[in-house]
C-alpha cells in the first residue's frame, strides 16, 4: 500500500512553535526585567505568526492542527507575554487597576481568537472585524521600545500606557475592520499594493530605528482602521 504521509505540514507547525518559543522566552525575560529585550522577542514572535501562513500557502499545505496550534501560540506570544510586559514594565504602579487592565489584553484577546475560529467570524478575506491581537501585542512591544532609555523603561510614561492597554484590548473585540497581509502572489499584490508598499518603506525604518519606528507605523495603522470605520460609519448614514 502507498505510503500518504507527507512531511509537508510539519514546516508551517515548526514555525508556529518558535513562535511560542520566543512568546515564552519574552516572559521570561519580563520576570527578569529586561523589558526591552522581552519586546524585541514578540516582535520575533509576529515575525514567526506571518511567516507560517506564508509558508504554508507557498507549499500548499493546511491543517486543523496547525490553525489550533497557531491559536494557541497567539495566546502565549501575543496574549500573555505583551499583558505581563505592559504591567511588569509600567502598570504595576496601580496595583489592582493594573493588573485588570494589563490582563484585559489576554482575555479580550482571548476573545478575539475564539471569535475569530468559530467559522471564521470577524474574516471577509480581505479584513479582520477587531484588531488582530498580533497587531496588539507589537503595538505593546513597540510603546516598550519606543519609551525606553538605554534598555531602561521610562517610568512617567505609565498612564498613557494604562490607556492604551484599554483602548488596544477594546479593539480587539470592536467592529472596527482592519486589513489583511496581502497573499503571496501577484494578484495578491495588487490588490494590496498600498500595503505592501507600507511594509516596504517599514521594514528598513524599523532596521535603522532600532525597532522605535515600529511605534509610530503602529499609531498609523490603528488610527487608520478607526478613522476608516467612523468615515464608512457616517457614509451610510448620509
């Protein structure tokens, strides 16, 4: 008989795991209160959570397995690590308000993944409906790098940090679209060419930047996604 088995599915599975490599490895480096080098590893992480989709539509593999697992590594790396990040670094201040607001980050985001899995809701192939939580989490990271001194967190910054952490965790679950990496192919391209140049002109700023333009793209890209819900909003309206 045939032999069917295919080493296929393992390499986006491989990548997915060190995607929850560099999630733990983050935490760990939280608990040692190295912040800034936590941040950089979730930024590793998402670079992990695209590639594997990527490799995965380029060798024509998927598998219920690998979209659980994906889910699950999301809630390490883009979940956990970001929320223990964000209070370790500014929002234990607070105490108890704190601690809700940081965890909001991995429950609501919990949420979004759940929602997001159950038959694909919050996905019209060409948008997310709430704001990824990869794109939270490198949010996060990047306020990290950004807001730090010689791998020293700046400690006035904690209050706008309490609110981004409830604005981010509230987008996660809004109604709010955002949109999806474009596909690996020539249409996919062009159909997204706006963002793909975005990713193009990013990637280098970020290199040069040490990671703080990640920052200001972030911003971008949230105030872009809201200022576009509220214009469509009003549109239908008129």
């Amino acid at each position: 008989m045939k032999n069917t088995f295919s080493f296929k599915p393992v390499f986006p599975n491989l990548i997915t795991t060190a995607n929850i490599f560099f999630g733990f490895w983050a935490t760990i480096k939280i608990a040692e209160g190295d912040f800034v080098t936590a941040a950089y590893f979730i930024i590793i992480a998402a670079i992990a959570d695209a590639m594997d989709g990527v490799v995965a539509r380029l060798i024509k593999t998927s598998s219920k397995f690998g979209v659980e697992l994906d889910s699950l590594a999301d809630v390490v790396s883009f979940g956990l690590a970001p929320a223990f990040l964000i209070y370790s670094a500014y929002l234990h201040i607070f105490g108890g308000w704190g601690i809700a607001v940081s965890s909001l980050l991995l429950i609501f985001g919990a949420y979004r993944l759940a929602r997001f899995n159950s038959d694909l809701v919050g996905f019209d192939k060409k948008h997310f409906v709430g704001l990824p939580i990869p794109a939270s989490a490198l949010m996060v990271a990047s306020y990290v790098i950004f807001f730090s001194n010689e791998n020293f967190v700046m400690k006035e910054y904690s209050e706008y940090a309490i609110f981004m952490s409830a604005a981010l965790a509230f987008l996660m679950v809004s109604k709010v679209k955002y949109d999806t990496l474009p596909k690996f192919s020539w249409k996919g391209i062009k159909e997204n060419l706006y963002i793909v140049v975005l990713i193009i002109i990013s990637i280098p700023l970020v290199i040069l930047t040490k990671g703080k333009a990640l920052f200001y793209i972030f911003i971008f890209v949230i105030l872009f996604g809201i200022f576009r819900h509220i214009f469509r909003y009003f549109l239908k309206k008129s």
